[in-house]
C-alpha cells in the first residue's frame, strides 16, 4: 500500500502500489505516444535509428527506457551529464541532464565568440590597476 494525497480531501488514501504504477505506466506510454505523433508531424520519424535518449526527471521512473523502447521501436538510454569538473552530485543526474547540457552548449558558443575591443582595453587596464594595487598590499 502506498499513501497518496487525494483530491479535494484533507489526508492521505491508501493505494496498492501496483494500481500507482499502472497509472504512471500508461500516463507515460501515452507521453512517449504523443511524442511520437509530433516527431513524425515535424518530419523526422524515421531519423532516430541509434536510439533515444531520456533526460528529465521523468526519465528515472522505473522502466522508462524498456517502455520507450517498446513505443519508438529503437533502442533507448537514461542520459546523464559528462565530463563535468565541480558540480554537485545532484545535478550530475538525468533530471538536470538537459538543463546541463544547454549551459555547456552556451559556454561553448559563448567562447567561439571574439570579444568587443573595448572589452579587451577593459580586461588589460583592469589588469594593470590590480597589479598596481598589490604592490601597495603585498
């Protein structure tokens, strides 16, 4: 049994677990459905073969890749992030696997861009000005 809050009612109800993972089994066969629906409308249903990826919270949800399988018809994984220096452990997780990735992406966008001049004229005079101060300090 398992307790679950119910609508419209103070406390909790208790549920059989097994009638919990049914409900979340064919709520997210019906997202994995739709997503589907929305992949093949925008012209890309056959452009997967490698398999998918899952990220999100969601993605933890035991049997979430099995059930993906099953409804996309290739090969499916959980995706975490990767080589990544001085984060803590609860965001090298697939619930903030997208959310990762996209500051990644941004960094590296962000760094192929050149500077402005003036932010360079910047960056060398606030240098000189900092080594100034420590000769007074060191």
């Amino acid at each position: 049994m398992v307790p679950v809050a119910t609508y419209g009612r103070e406390g909790l109800q208790s549920v059989e677990q097994r009638t919990v993972a049914e409900i979340i089994d064919a709520r997210l066969a019906e997202t994995f459905e739709l997503l589907q629906d929305e992949i093949r409308r925008a012209g890309f249903g056959g452009c997967f073969p490698a398999g998918i990826v899952l990220t999100g919270g969601s993605s933890q949800i035991a049997g979430a890749a099995i059930l993906a399988e099953e409804v996309f018809g290739v090969p499916a994984r959980v995706g975490v992030p990767l080589r990544l220096d001085g984060l803590a452990d609860t965001v090298r997780g697939p619930a903030f696997s997208t959310s990762v990735g996209l500051l990644a992406w941004g960094q590296e966008k962000l760094a192929a861009v050149e500077p402005h001049p003036m932010r360079l004229q910047l960056n060398r005079i606030s240098g000189s000005f900092k080594e100034w101060l420590r000769n007074f300090f060191v």
